[in-house]
C-alpha cells in the first residue's frame, strides 16, 4: 500500500500552468506502482487542506488516513490530490485526469478557496456536480464523499448561510456521504492553527483525520 502524494503550493496560476501541473500530477499517479496489485483506491481531491499546506505532507490527513487503514489491515492505496490555491474549477479540470486510474472510493474537497475568493455559488455547486457526475460515469460502482465547509461571518450572512447549505444540498441531492465540516473542532482555534491562522499544524490535521475518517470508515471493507 502506498501513499502517492500530489501537495503543491501554486499561488497564481494561469490556465496552462494548471494544465501543465495537472498532467505531471496524473503521471505521478499513474507512474507509482502498487504494493498490491488488487488493492481499493481511495483519492482524496483537495486543495491546501488536502495537500497538507505548512506541515510535512507526512502529517496532513490523508496519510493519517492512510496509516490507519494500513493499521487495521485493510487493502486500499490512497492517493492524495491536494493542490494549493486549488478551486472547484480547477478540481473539476484535474479530476478527468486523475481519475484515469481506477478509483474505488473519491473524498471531494473542494470549495473553499471559492467562497475565500467571493466567488459566485452557483458556478461553485455546479463545479461540484460536475465532479460529481463525471466521477460516476467513470466509474458508476465508485462511492463518493463529500467534505463540508464554512466562510467566515466577515463575508455577510447571506453569502456564509448560501456557502454552508451548498454542501447538504448536493449530498442530498446525489446521495452522499457528508463529512459536515472538514475543520470542525479546528477552526477559529490558532492553537490548532500555523501562524496564518487558515491551515491546520500536524495536531489540527489529527481532528481533520478523525472528522474524515467518521464517515469514510463504514466504506471501507476488509
């Protein structure tokens, strides 16, 4: 079993940079080879959270997700597709690639950088839906988890009530699983916090590793 990392920090991109990481991120994947030729594939497609932004990506959920599949024994190989910066646009522009490998189980979560960034929600949702859709003709059996996020109040009320229903509505909607908020119990809390207060240090990614693992845990089989 094997952890194929995919953590880059890209502060502007333009539309053929995106591209171009992309591509070296699907050949990355697809290039790694597996301990176990019949094992599951779990992809986690993210942004910073995901890639374990400010901490060694050795201690960034994922791979806590990871060791302790591998503790109890369990054949999945996990690939972590966390990009830096990333919205829901450019995850819906990577999925196609990385998901040219089999995938057995996709954790979706993206998002955040959209509402940071005052973006329009419904292009955001639609964004989402579409990874969502493509994910499923891909793969019809594959099972898909959806991580929740909230804004800060400083973007109004109005913005923040549409920002956090979204994620309800399109698990609703498709039937997923819904981890409720990927940072509960880590945001708002600088302890938990490197100093830029947005990202989790290695002890806030531990509670992002047990919010995820909450709902990802009754998917997995022996």
């Amino acid at each position: 079993m094997q952890l194929v990392k995919l953590s880059f920090s890209v502060m502007k991109q333009t539309r053929l940079a995106s591209t171009l990481i992309a591509i070296f991120l699907t050949v990355t994947v697809l290039a790694s080879p597996s301990s176990a030729q019949d094992s599951a594939r779990i992809v986690f497609l993210g942004d910073s959270l995901t890639a374990g932004y400010g901490i060694d990506p050795e201690l960034a959920y994922p791979s806590l997700i990871e060791k302790r599949i591998q503790d109890q024994g369990l054949n999945y190989e996990v690939t972590a597709a966390g990009l830096s910066g990333e919205t829901s646009a450019g995850g819906l522009r990577r999925a196609n690639w990385i998901l040219q490998k089999p995938a057995d189980i996709l954790v979706v979560a993206l998002g955040a950088n959209d509402g940071l960034r005052g973006m329009d929600l419904s292009d955001t949702k639609q964004n989402l839906q579409k990874i969502i859709d493509l994910a499923r003709q891909k793969y019809p059996d594959i099972q898909i988890v959806l991580a929740g996020m909230k804004m800060p109040p400083n973007l109004g009320d109005a913005y923040t009530k549409e920002f956090s229903e979204m994620y309800p509505d399109l698990a609703q909607k498709n039937e997923l699983p819904l981890i409720p908020f990927l940072l509960e119990g880590v945001g708002g809390h600088p302890e938990l916090n490197i100093a830029d207060g947005i990202h989790p240090n290695a002890e806030g990614h531990e509670i992002l590793a047990e919010n995820v693992w909450e709902v990802l845990a009754p998917l997995l089989s022996d």
